[in-house]
C-alpha cells in the first residue's frame, strides 16, 4: 500500500517560495513523474515526501495518515538519489543486503530478496565485487537495487539515471518500468528529463516556478499540453510557436501571422478561438503533427487547414529527418521520414489537421483547443 | 580555404595510446563530423590540428603543407569550443573586431568586416551590448563570429552545441549549416550525438578508442555501418543485433536461435555463406524496420511470436522490448500502440533492411 497526498502546500526557504499551493495525489501503485527545469519545485516537493525538508505549509498524508511531524525513517519510503554513496568496504551483495539485514531479516531472506533484485538489474555477475572495481553504470544499479530490494509503501527517486550514459539510462528506465508494473510499487520519479518521464510515469505532474502546471498520463501531456509553458517544455523538436492575431470572418476563424494566415473552418475550433476574437495569441503544432505535400496546393479535405512555406534546410538523422520550412519571416520544424526528403528552396504544401492543432491565449497562455 | 590531411598519426601519452594510426583526408569546403563516444580521441585529434598537442608520430598537413613544427598561430586555424570565451567587459562589436585587429585590419576595412559577419549571424542589432546581456544562444553566435574574423584556413569545433537548450540546439544546427554553405569553410567538428553528425557533416569519421571504424556520408553510416560498434553508435535506440546460427532447413538456409526461425534474405545469402566458423552470425535490423501485429493473422508467414518486455511512449512515438528467446529486441512503433507486459505479439523485419555480421569479427558482411 502507498497513497501520498499533497494538500495546498507550500515551500518558503527565506523569502523564496519554493513550492507554491501544490495539490497533488500518486495513487497507489501508480508511477507519478515530476517534471520541470531547475528551479522548478521538484526536488523540494520530493524531499518533503521524504521528510527531509519540513513543509512550510499544507498537509502530506502517506496512506491517510499525515506524516508531516514524522521522522524519515518512520515514514516507510525507500529513496534512490543521483549521487550513489555505496560503503566502499562491502560487497556488492552486502550493500544491497544492507537495508534487509539491519531490519533484521534473515539470512536466507536476505539471499532471496537480494538475488531476485540482483537478477532483474542485471547485476548478478558482479555482486561479489567491492564498489571501486565496478563501472558507474554498475554502482548506480548497485544503488538502485538498494533502494528497491525492501518493501516500502512509498519509493522516491530523484533523478537516479542522470550520471549514466546514454545507453545504460535507456536499459535502467525500460527495467525500471518493468519492475514497478510487475510489482505495483508505488513510486514518485523527480527529474528534468520529458523523454524519461514519458517513457515510464503513468501520469506526469508538470512544474515551473513551484507551480503545478498540468497534472495527466503522458499522452495527454504531449497530445493536450494545458498551457503554452508545458507544450514547449515537452517535445524534441519542441512545438512549433507562432504569434498571430485571432480574427472572426464568419463561420470561420482567421489566424493572421506575419505575412501568412491559418484560417479554421473546424467548428470546435472556430468557437474556441472566438474567445480572443481581436486578440493576439499563440498557434501551436508540434513537430511530428504537420503533414505536408510537395508544391502549391488546394485540395483542404475537411476541417484541414492549407499552408505554403518554403523549405530552408532538410536534415536526416537516420530514422527520422528534420524538415525546416519558412513561413514568410517565421520557421517552422516538421519531423518527417528520410524519405520524403525535400531541397531548399522547394514549394511544400502543410497539410494542418484540427486535431492536432493548439491555441494558446497570449495572457493567460491557457490552451484554447484542448 | 584548405584542405586537411591527417596521415599515420598517433599519439601516445605515457603508455595510454590515445590515437593509433589515424589517417584521414578532409577536402578543402568539406564539413567533417568526427563521431564518438567519450575517451574515443576527438578531442585529442582536433588538438593536433590545432597544434594545441604534438604528435608523438604522423604528420598533419593543412594546405599541403606539414604542420607538424608549426605554433597554432602559424596554422590559420580557428577554433570554437563547447564553452564560449567572449571579452566580458568589451561589446559585441569589439569582441568582433579584437581577432581582426590582431590580424592588422584597420579602419573602414575593419568595420565592413565585423558588419558583415555580424548581419550574416544575425547579431548585427546587438553589436553595443556586452556579453551578459546576450542569450545563451547570442553569445554563442559571438563566439562563432569571433571564429568567423579570423579569416581562418579551417575551422575547428569542440562539441560547440552541447550545453544550449533543445529549441536553441536544433536552431544553431540548421545555423552553422547555413554558414558553412554561405563561407565554404573547410569545418572540422567534434561531437558525441550521433544526430548533429547525420544533419551536419558531409562526411563522418567515426572514431573508437582511438581508432577509425568508418568514414563515410552519414547515408552510408546509417545504412551500411562498418562494423557492430558503428551500428550501435547511430539511432536512438541503436540497431538491434541477435546472436543467430545458421542452419539449413529443408534446403533453406535460416537464421535461427532460441525461440527464432527465419529464412535468410536472397541478398545475404553469399555473403553469409562464406562466414567462417561454426555457422555464428549476428543478425542486426534497426528498430524502425521492424513491424509488430498482436494478431497472428495479420502478419506474414515468416513472422516471429515475441513477449512484450516493456513498452515506453516517448510522445508520438514509443519504444516497444520484446523478447524473443533470449534477446531483447526494440521496436519503434506509434503511441497508439498498446500493450501489456507478458504478451504475445508477432514481430516482422523488414526483409531488404537485414544485416548479417561476423560473429567474430563484428565487422558486417552484408
């Protein structure tokens, strides 16, 4: 069992609010991923979970009971960090035995536990080794096992992969993933990183500036990012942006950029933009999201919005290929297959389709279309 | 402009042998990627160019001429690295114009110069501001255009986009391509991201402990990589790789292991047949060239079952493991794709997209 609630808390440290008014739940055996850049709140908010740092304000219950007054160790979590302190005189075996064995297990429990971990980290080759004769990648899993081989309500990870290198940390976050959905952990996974936390949270809460800025699976953060902040945070190539001005012309709407116009004629669309009528705002598509065709072209199927732009630049980057195009003064990414390789200069035809466009209100930077 | 020639070169410090025997040409107005992973030797090499570090044995000739005994001012080369060393106290015109001074440009000659650069890198309304006033991505086109004003016979790069924010690393990309196209500047850039190399170079050197694996288009590096340390070095994630014997089936001869029983493709078939040994052979596909069904039927005949190991969204694409005996394999697949861990899927490579290497060797057969 592991239920941790945030109610309404805040983080001061001086005069510098650190963590603002943050409401959240990670359910039991749910992966919740904290996301943002640093300086966001993220680390503050986990290590409150921890009781490392104390809440200025705000409750956090783990299973129904507040814990806010409680001790670390009486709170019943595992924590794996970044920086792994492993006891340099003691086996593999004995450092991930350790936190068994000083709450007194067994003996051949300890073996159990600490071979099944062993096995699924890929380390049980090496758990005869003292730490200075393994490779980092190895340590960090050493570390990880640690942390994971006992059973806790409640497992806080804060940026545990981030020393790795590059190949390690994508076999570290698929085993990771594997582990917490074969065993139900309940863990809470702070880091900076949108591919990480796509990769293995079931849902993702979004921070900037101690703010919570969208709370939701994956998906939904990539698909309906809720504000302009999280549509460029999350994405690589990040979104496309474009600042227009959001004119009514009948039954459709008109988004007039510099030099270009979008016009939407999909009615979901035309009703959400018709709140800024007159108003500046934001036009947001994200890479992967533009279809385009070569040369001029008219032939919109419906709802569909025709845009010419001309190509800058085309770049393969194996499986995929980066596609830039100009849009009178403005750029615009489309991430396309190798294929479909275009010249500078070359006329292309982007197809946009409603479903995956976004309408950010310049001053609120609130998504109008999702 | 000048071309670049590094011949029989190594470079030894103490007994660590960080380059053995590096020998490659960069052709005058060629932009080459040497590609590796850390404490692969780019740095060093980029060094000896520069004349930062000696050779312990080899030349290196810039403009067909050896530059072995010469200082690194004496070699007309400009260096950029990952950190940008701009003047904090001087303005964005005087850290253009110090190169050019020293140079002994003067006057009208002077100020076209910098005015030039600085409109082609797009820095020409910030020319009265220092440093700190700048973006990230501002000051590193400074230090571009410091680099720019020096006239220089061959530009060297350190890893120059590595600390920039995603937006701004995939701005100065499509940038420093722009500029190369517009100067013609022999370029020699260093990097660990196998992405900057495909969109940057027109040749890649790859380059491993110290030692060439390839040099080649980045085509030719995607699609025809040298060897498995080549394969494993470009895509995210890398070209899978199954360790495979070779058997004959009923006339046929088939790639097998645990769990894996296909026929190998007409366009392997001489080259595998003449792999020596017991029959070994790694079979390598890349993720993207695998198609995976959850129903039996959909799939053709030659498709293999597999078990949903894990499955990662990554936002518009995922990233689906399966295992099949006892390989991981990974698939690139769309995020609609679903599936549970423990399930049967049936997986199918992409016939023409197969590669067959040397079990022994790593080196690819075909």
């Amino acid at each position: 069992m592991g239920t941790v609630v945030l109610q309404n808390v805040w983080k001061h440290y001086g005069k510098v609010e650190a963590v603002k008014d943050l409401s959240l739940t990670c359910n039991d055996g749910e992966f919740l991923a904290v996301l943002g850049p640093s300086g966001c709140g993220k680390s503050s908010t986990l290590r409150m979970i921890a009781g490392l740092e104390k809440a200025t304000r705000g409750t956090i219950a783990i299973d129904g009971q507040v814990v806010n007054d409680l001790e670390p160790r009486h709170r019943d979590i595992a924590m794996a960090f970044e920086a792994y302190a492993l006891y340099p005189h003691l086996t593999a075996f004995e450092n991930i035995a350790f936190p068994l064995r000083i709450r007194g297990a067994s003996s051949s429990e300890v073996e159990a536990k600490v071979r099944d971990i062993a096995g699924i980290l890929d380390i049980v080759d090496v758990l005869d080794r003292l730490p200075r004769n393994l490779s980092g990648g190895q340590q960090q899993r050493i570390s990880f096992a640690r942390a994971m081989v006992r059973s806790a309500r409640v497992y806080l990870m804060d940026e545990p992969l981030s020393h790795l290198d590059a190949k390690q940390r994508s076999q570290l976050r698929s085993e990771l993933k594997r582990l917490h959905q074969l065993r139900g952990l309940t863990i809470v996974f702070v880091t900076h990183d949108q591919i990480e936390a796509m990769a293995m949270a079931d849902r993702i809460a979004v921070m900037d500036h101690g703010v919570l800025q969208q709370l939701a699976t994956p998906k939904e953060v990539f698909n309906k990012p809720a504000n302009l902040f999280v549509a460029d945070f999350v994405g690589e190539p990040p979104m496309n942006l474009l600042d227009v001005k959001v004119e009514m012309d009948g039954a459709a709407a008109v988004l007039v950029g510099n030099g270009y116009t979008i016009r939407l004629s999909d009615a979901r669309l035309v009703e959400a933009a018709g709140q800024v009528a007159g108003s500046e705002a934001v036009f947001g598509m994200r890479p992967l999201h533009i279809q385009f065709g070569l040369g001029a072209r008219d032939d919109a199927l419906p709802g569909e919005s025709l845009v010419r732009a001309e190509v800058v630049a085309f770049e393969g980057l194996g499986d995929t290929a980066v596609l830039t195009a100009k849009l009178n003064g403005s750029m615009i990414r489309i991430e396309t297959a190798p294929e479909n390789r275009t010249e500078p200069g070359d006329i292309i035809t982007m197809r946009l389709n409603p479903r995956y466009m976004h309408l950010f209100d310049k001053e609120t930077e609130r998504n109008l279309f999702h | 402009m000048a071309e670049v020639v590094l011949k029989n070169v190594n470079k030894k410090y103490g007994q660590l042998e960080a380059i053995k025997d590096l020998s490659f040409l960069c052709r005058e107005g060629e932009f080459v990627v040497m590609l590796g992973p850390s404490g692969a030797g780019k740095t060093t090499t980029l060094k000896m160019i520069a004349g930062l570090e000696k050779v312990t044995s080899g030349s290196v000739f810039i403009d067909g001429r050896e530059v072995n005994d010469l200082e690194p001012r004496q070699r007309n080369v400009a260096m950029v690295f990952e950190n940008y060393a701009l003047y904090p106290q001087s303005t964005v015109y005087e850290n253009l114009a110090s190169p050019l001074r020293a140079a002994g440009e003067t006057g009208d000659v002077l100020d076209g110069r910098v005015h030039q650069i600085a409109e082609m890198l797009q820095i020409d309304k910030l020319l009265d501001r220092k440093p700190s006033q700048l973006s990230g991505g501002q000051q590193q086109r400074v230090s571009f255009g410091r680099a720019l004003c020096k006239d220089a016979q061959v530009y060297l790069m350190d890893e120059p986009l590595t600390h920039l924010d995603a937006k701004l690393r995939h701005e100065m990309r499509r940038e420093l391509r722009r500029i190369h196209g517009e100067f013609g500047t022999t370029t020699l850039y260093v990097t660990h991201d196998f992405r900057e190399a495909m969109a940057l170079a027109d040749r890649v050197i790859v380059l491993m402990a110290g030692e060439v694996h390839q040099i080649g288009t980045p085509s030719q590096i995607y699609n025809e990589p040298a060897n498995e340390a080549v394969a494993d070095l470009i895509g995210e994630p890398p070209m899978n790789v199954i360790r495979c014997e070779l058997r004959q089936d009923s006339g046929k001869l088939m790639f097998t292991s645990m769990d894996m029983c296909m026929p190998v493709p007409g366009t392997l078939l001489a080259a595998v047949s003449k792999l020596p040994g017991k029959g070994e052979v790694h079979m390598g596909i890349r993720p993207t060239h695998i198609t995976v069904y959850h129903d039996r039927s959909q799939a053709g005949i030659d498709a293999i079952r597999a078990e949903v190991y894990v499955l990662e969204p990554l936002g518009g694409v995922a990233v689906l493991t399966v295992k099949i005996g006892q390989s991981l394999v990974k698939i690139r697949v769309s995020d609609e794709f679903e599936a549970r861990i423990g399930d049967s899927v049936w997986v199918e490579f992409a016939h023409d997209r197969l590669h067959a290497f040397d079990a022994a060797t790593g080196l690819r057969v075909g």
